[in-house]
C-alpha cells in the first residue's frame, strides 16, 4: 500500500512516500519511495524533494498554501520525470497518514479519521494553537485533492506518554487548573521514543515488559523519556514541548517568575516573551551564534568561543540531569538509548554527556562511540553498568506502519 506521509508546520511541510503492508511490516521490508521538503508556504516556496535511489530536485516556487503545496507534491509524485515506477496517477496513492502534534487526553492511539475524528483534533487546537491548525489544514487538503474515499489516518505527537501516571503529568497547581482546562504535562515526540524503544526491543531481544530505558530525542527540539515495561511513564515536555531540556532554539525549564520580571524590565508583553523563550533562547540563545549544534562545535574548537562552549555545557548539563531523575524514576534501568539529529551523529555530544554519569558506571567504549553516527550501535563497553545505544530514529516510518494498521483493522472489523 502506497502511503503519502505529511508532516505540516505552520509554514512548512515534510512528506515521505512509504509503501507498506503486513509482509513488508513483518520482513522490516517497508519501501521508502520519495521524501522531501517544502518550506516557507505562502510565499516563494523553496522545495527539496527526491525519489530514492534519484538525484535531489531543488526549485523555488510560490505555493500559497498547504492545499497549493500538496496539490503541487501530489502532481511531482504521479509526473513520469519523477520517476516512481508504482505511482502514476492520483489512484496510487493509497491512504494518506498525518503526523498530527496534539491528541489532548482523548486521542491516545493512532486514529483513522472521520468527521467525528477531525472535529477532535480541532478541539485539542487550544492546547496547540500553533501546531494542530497546520495539521487540519493538510486533512483538508489531502481529502479535497485526493478526495473523501483515501482513507486519512492521524499519529499523535502525544499518544506514547497517554501511560504516563498522574503523579509525573500532573503540575503542583491548584488542582481545578487540570480539571477544568487541561493544565498539565502531555510530552510530545512520542512518535519518535516509541520508535526508538520498539527498535531497543528488536535490537536486544527483550520482552516489551522488560524494556526499561531512558530515551533521549537530541535534535532541534529536544526531550528524554523515562520508558518501563515498554511504556512512558515520565518525559521532559510539558504541556507545550517548551518544558525540560535545552533545545536549539528553546530554553526549557526555567523559573516562571522570570516571565514577569522580563516584562516589566524589557517592557515585553508576555506573547512576545513566549516567542523569546520559543524561538530566541537555548543553544541560540546563550552562544549568541547559532541552533545548529554543528556549528556550536567547530566554533569551540576552532575559535575557542567561551559562549559557545557554555550553551553545550548548559546542554549536555541538563540533558544529565534528565538522565539521573529518570534513572531514580526508574529505579535504575538497562539502557540509555541516544536518537534525533545530535543523538545520532554526534559521539562528541554523547561522550560529553556521558562523562558525568561515570559514577553509575555507565562507560562509553570511544572507537564504538566514534563509529556509530546515523546507525544503530552499542556504544558502551561490555563492563558498563548500563548499556548505552544510538539508534536513529524513523518517526515517519511509524506513521506508515500505524495507517496501514487502522486501515487493516477496519477492513477486517468490517467482515
Ligand atoms: P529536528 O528536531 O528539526 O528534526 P534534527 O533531529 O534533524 O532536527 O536535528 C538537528 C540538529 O542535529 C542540529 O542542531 C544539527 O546541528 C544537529 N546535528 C546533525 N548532525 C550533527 C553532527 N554530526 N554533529 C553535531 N550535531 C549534529
């Protein structure tokens, strides 16, 4: 079956042609396509797309929208220059699967949507104003290009930590704040620790009961996950994925009264700080420079840049700290599992934040650390109390693999 990923930002989409079925799942033989990117929607468009096993295409174009970018994707992926041999018309396209950033409390498991569907989604729009409206509008888009017989699924950002206990969700507040608007932790790349942990259990051969980790999702957004029994039951977002480690744009936790006392001091109102501390703060933030931990890097090696040096202290700091309160959460645990862009590329960031956690025994084994960027490896040596893996992650594969199952379950229900 020929699924269309999408992932919409506000001004962005990311898609990934995944064709998969029950032998594919099974055989880990699922077909990845194409993939690509569209950025900057609603103006000149800059599009990156390829075909596997093709050259990467780069155009600018204007698309003036979600529905205009996934009209303008759909005609690339049937087009006989784009060279995808299963797909030539619009009827190739089997099934369309969302990644959708907010399911609130309700939508806790991947959803084949309906009329019902949408409109839960586009209730949980409060709790992610920024997020949901762009994933509604590929729904949109998607039924209205494709049309309403392509069966929709959508895979929520949220749904893994829906396990997470009361006593870790919920924030010291007055309690009516929960119950009467939500106001608590609901985490978010679920997708990705989920992944991250059903691989670990490929890799080691554990039982899901067995499996108790802490999963680290280094990228641009950054969060941990304390995982037991092959479930969440702590991560470091919160009720925004503002909360926990430090990101490359985002400070994560922070004192709140810090909000007030900026306002009245750089006269801000508290949106505007919201943005500072959304998308001024973090790596970016403390160096002055840059979000791209790659650049951090060769500025402190190259030019001994003292702020530089600070925002990946401050970084794999923090990214220690998550470490240890999960690990007590845990009451110890098998495995520490690195993921996301600097998770999986960087053994100078994982050895850096490993250092510190010598007193558990955890011990990285440095040729194997060197070794493993962008692939699965064990990075510790074999006397480490803990063991330690770098497995990258693939949350869109997840998405295929869950639409293709809602759907398969609907049609067997319905016999
Ligand atoms: P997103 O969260 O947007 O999906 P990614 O998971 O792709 O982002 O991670 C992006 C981050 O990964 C950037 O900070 C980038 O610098 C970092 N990164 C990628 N490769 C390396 C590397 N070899 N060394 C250090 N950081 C890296």
């Amino acid at each position: 079956m020929n699924i269309l990923i999408l992932n919409c930002g506000s001004s962005s989409l990311k898609f990934q042609l995944i064709d998969t079925d029950l032998a594919r799942i099974d055989a880990d033989t699922d077909l990845l396509l194409a993939r690509g990117v569209i950025e900057r929607i609603g103006s000149q468009s800059l599009i990156s797309l390829i075909r596997q096993g093709g050259a990467v295409t780069k155009l600018a174009l204007p698309l003036r929208d979600h529905r205009g970018a996934i009209e303008w994707l759909c005609q690339w992926l049937i087009a006989p220059d784009s060279d995808i041999p299963t797909i030539n018309s619009r009827a190739d396209i089997h099934a369309v699967g969302h990644r959708v950033v907010h399911g609130g409390e309700k939508l806790t498991q991947s959803l084949l949507l309906d009329t019902a569907g949408i409109k839960a989604i586009e209730d949980c729009i409060e709790l992610a104003p920024l997020h949901n409206p762009a994933n509604l509008d590929g729904i949109r888009a998607a039924t209205a290009i494709l049309g309403p017989s392509v069966p929709q699924v959508a895979v929520f950002d949220t749904a893994f930590h829906a396990t997470m206990p009361e006593k870790n969700f919920l924030y010291a507040l007055p309690y009516q704040y929960y119950r009467r608007y939500g106001v608590r932790r609901y985490g978010f790349h679920g997708t990705s620790h989920r992944f991250v942990a059903y691989r670990y259990r490929l890799l080691t051969g554990l039982a899901r009961q067995d499996v108790r980790i802490v999963t680290l999702h280094l990228g641009n957004g950054c969060s941990a996950c304390a995982i037991d029994g092959g479930v969440s039951v702590d991560t470091s977002m919160g009720m925004t994925p503002l909360e926990g480690l430090v990101m490359g744009t985002r400070s994560g936790d922070l004192d709140p009264a810090i909000l007030e006392y900026l306002s009245h001091k750089e006269g801000m109102p508290l949106e505007q700080l919201l943005g500072v501390l959304n998308k001024q703060s973090g790596l970016l933030g403390v160096s002055g420079l840059t979000n791209d931990m790659r650049e951090l890097l060769a500025e402190e090696r190259d030019h001994k840049d003292r702020r530089s040096t600070l925002a990946i202290e401050l970084f794999c700091g923090r990214v220690r700290r998550y470490i240890g309160a999960y690990l007590a959460e845990l009451n110890g645990a098998n495995s520490i599992v690195f993921t996301g862009g600097i998770g999986e590329n960087s053994a100078e960031i994982r050895a850096r934040i490993c250092d510190g956690l010598r007193w558990i025994g955890v011990e990285l084994d440095p040729a194997l650390n060197a070794q493993a960027i962008g692939r699965e490896a064990l990075i510790s040596t074999a006397s480490s109390r803990l063991a330690v893996y770098v497995i990258p992650t693939n949350e869109e594969l997840l998405i295929a693999r869950d639409t293709f199952r809602c759907i398969w379950a609907r049609d067997h229900e319905a016999v």
